[in-house]
C-alpha cells in the first residue's frame, strides 16, 4: 500500500507522523511523509518532502502567542499557509498514494483526495474535530459545558473559512468538485486512552489509536546517547532532578522563566536538566553551576525515566512522553492546546495544576515542586500502563482495514 503522510505545525505535530512512517515501512508499505523545513527531527531512512514551510524560523522570528497571530496573520500566516496548502496538493498528485493521513492544519489534504478519489484519514492530534458530549473542543474551554459542549467543535471550520482563497487556489487545476462536502473516511486520533478514555458517543469511525511513537529497546539508545554525551550521564547519576523543557515554545522572558526553574528547584532540592529548545528558556550564566545542566535538547528516553518531576509547556508529545516515563509533571503552558494538556494531567492525579507561562514565578513553581511527591505513585502506574501501548499497530490495523474496503 502507497501511503502519504502529511503533518505540519512544531516538532510535536511532525514525530507521530514519522513513528508512523517507520512503523509503515517495517510492514513493507511505501510510504513518504510531507513535513515542515528545519522541524529538529530525525528523518533518517525515511522519504520526506517539504510543505515549503519553516516554522522554526517563524516561530524565531514572532514568537508564538494570539497576539502575534493577529498582528502577522496577513503579512507573515496568509502567504505561509498558501504555501504549505499548494505544496500538499502537489504532494498528493505526485505521489498517486492509495490512503492520504493528514494533521488538520493541511487543509487541502481532504479536498484534493476527494476529487481525485482516494481516501482519507483525519488525524486528530488533539481532540478538536469530533464533537462529544463529555468535554468541549479543548481551544474553546478547559472546563465542561454541559449540553453546549458539542457546538464547540464548530468552530472547527473557521480555519477553513479563514483560508478559503489560499485553498481554491491549492486546488484549481484538480477536477472539480462533487457536491458533497470532502469528510475523511476515517479519524485516528494518537492519544492514550491512559490521558483521554473514549467517549462513548464517538462513531465507529473515529479510532482512538494510543500515542505514535519510536521506543528503542531497553538501554540501546540510552547507551548511544550516553557514549554521546558522558557529562549528561554523570549528572543523570548525581542525584534527583527536575527536567525542565518548552519545545518549540518562545514567548515572554526566556531569561525569567529560566531563573525561576533554577531557583525553584534549589529551595526543593533538586538539580535542573534545562533543555533551551528554540529559545523558551535561557539559563542566566551567573546561575550555571554543579546543579544545573544546560543542552539545547535531550533524548527524552534517556532522561524523562530517571527525573524526579518534569516542568513543560504540555505538547501532546512531550506531555506523553512524560507519562510514559512515569514521571510527574508541571506544565507550564503556552497556547494552543497545552492548557487543556495541564488541565488533563492534573485532572488524572499526575501533575498540580497548570501554571500559566505569564504566572511561572519563582514561587509558584516552587511551591508545585514541594507537592509533586503526591502524584509520583500514580505517575508511575499510569505510565506502566502506558508503556504496553502500540498506538502505531492499532493505526496501521486501520489504514490496511480502510485499504481492504
């Protein structure tokens, strides 16, 4: 079977899709994956294409908050999605696969399947699209809204609105279109039922597959990055820490929030692994000393499973990724979906509650540290549990099932 895969947004949107794409080609798929220039991850043995889209340096350049969306959505955001949404028609009529999977922000993905009759597969990386009762869309509230919970997934389309001249333009030279509007045929949605159990009013369709990811076995890629890197592994064995790492988030005062974390974990007794990512956090030279370890980033593998607690923006990969370790979070959270993440964990018994990137004092992030010891037990059953799933197996049982159809 001949599978596209086509993913955009920040590092955290682009590895399930790649953990997909290697555990495809393990089953002797042919599979090539679409992704954003300069996304920081490894794409070694794999064919990747570019959707002509550099977020790193967008994100480098304005930062990511509402505000900034606003302010650069007709200079900078416009001409960057009508880049990304032509270069994903290109893809697919290039590459004449049997199944497209697409993130939702490639949206011509499920417009040009359909007039070119292939199927489709949504996949939801986060709970936005398909409406249920128990909880509303997570961009619209963190908290339920009782029988108004599911018109909050409305608003699911306002992107496609926002985006339609970008999008009759992606699409022009394609035939037309059929009068009935392009649905995926099915909805992946790579969360772990340990985090999000399933609603019971989803349909059939829609299959909530476990987290996509890439685990080596056991000390094979802790023992490469130690031979790596032998100065991180001597920290690792001196004593408790706290991991603290935003992504691909910049927003605020790196340096602030940097000296925050370092002085929180000192009145808690903990060292600090600081990982800078794309400049979220900076580590002021004058508190770099025996307990503190600054690297731009990390092998979460390796690191994530001997940390006392984990401080994070709440990216969906970076927030499983810590449950899977069975390490206790503080989540310290952006934009986007992150506040429904933190809300998610500390609702779970995994974490306090969220603390608001603009509220990340030194004292609120000391007093979460001083209360994290409550949720270690439970941090590390739910991730005992986690660490049985095969969300890439369930996913690609799915494409095979939709391929047979």
């Amino acid at each position: 079977m001949k599978i596209l895969l086509l993913t955009a947004g920040t590092r955290g949107d682009v590895e399930p899709f790649l953990a997909l794409a290697r555990a495809a080609v393990a089953r002797g798929h042919s599979v090539r994956t679409a992704i954003p220039d300069n996304s920081g991850v490894d794409v070694g043995g794999l064919d990747t294409v570019s959707l002509r889209m550099d977020l790193a340096q967008f994100i480098s350049e304005h930062g990511v908050s509402p505000g900034m969306a606003a302010k650069e959505f007709r200079t900078a955001i416009r001409p960057a999605m009508s880049q990304l949404l032509s270069a994903a028609v290109e893809h697919i009529v290039e590459f004449a696969p049997d199944v497209v999977v697409y993130h939702p922000k490639v949206l011509s993905a499920p417009i040009a399947a359909q007039r070119l009759g292939i199927p489709s597969v949504l996949v939801e990386t986060i709970p936005s699209f398909t409406a249920t009762r128990e909880f509303p869309a997570p961009f619209i509230s963190r908290a339920s809204l009782g029988p108004l919970n599911r018109m909050t997934y409305r608003f699911a389309d306002v992107a496609t609105l926002m985006f339609r001249r970008e999008l009759d333009q992606a699409v022009k030279d394609l035939p037309p279109a059929p009068r009935t509007k392009p649905r995926p045929d099915a909805t992946m949605i790579p969360i772990s039922p340990q985090l999000l159990p399933r609603p019971v009013d989803w349909p059939d369709s829609v299959h909530l597959t476990g987290h996509w990811s890439t685990h080596p076995p056991a000390g094979e890629e802790a023992a490469d990055s130690a031979e790596n890197d032998q100065e991180l592994l001597d920290f690792l064995d001196g004593g408790d820490f706290a991991y603290a790492g935003f992504g691909s988030m910049k927003a605020g005062d790196p340096r602030a929030l940097g000296t925050a974390i370092v002085e929180a974990a000192r009145r808690n007794g903990l060292r600090v692994v600081a990982a800078t990512g794309w400049g979220g956090i900076d580590v002021p030279p004058n508190l770099r000393s025996h307990d503190v370890l600054v690297r731009e980033s990390v092998d979460h593998s390796l690191v994530l499973p001997r940390a006392a607690a984990a401080i994070h923006h709440g990216g969906a990969g970076t927030t499983h990724a810590v449950v899977r370790a069975g390490v206790p979070s503080v989540v310290v959270p952006f934009i986007a979906d992150q506040p429904f993440w933190g809300y998610l964990l500390h609702q779970r018994d995994l974490g306090p509650e969220p603390v608001p990137y603009r509220k990340a004092t030194t004292a609120r992030l000391a007093h979460a540290l001083a209360h994290i010891g409550r949720y270690r037990e439970q941090a590390a059953h739910t991730g005992s549990h986690m660490r049985r799933e095969n969300g890439t197996a369930v996913a690609l049982d799915v494409l095979e099932s939709l391929a047979r159809s």
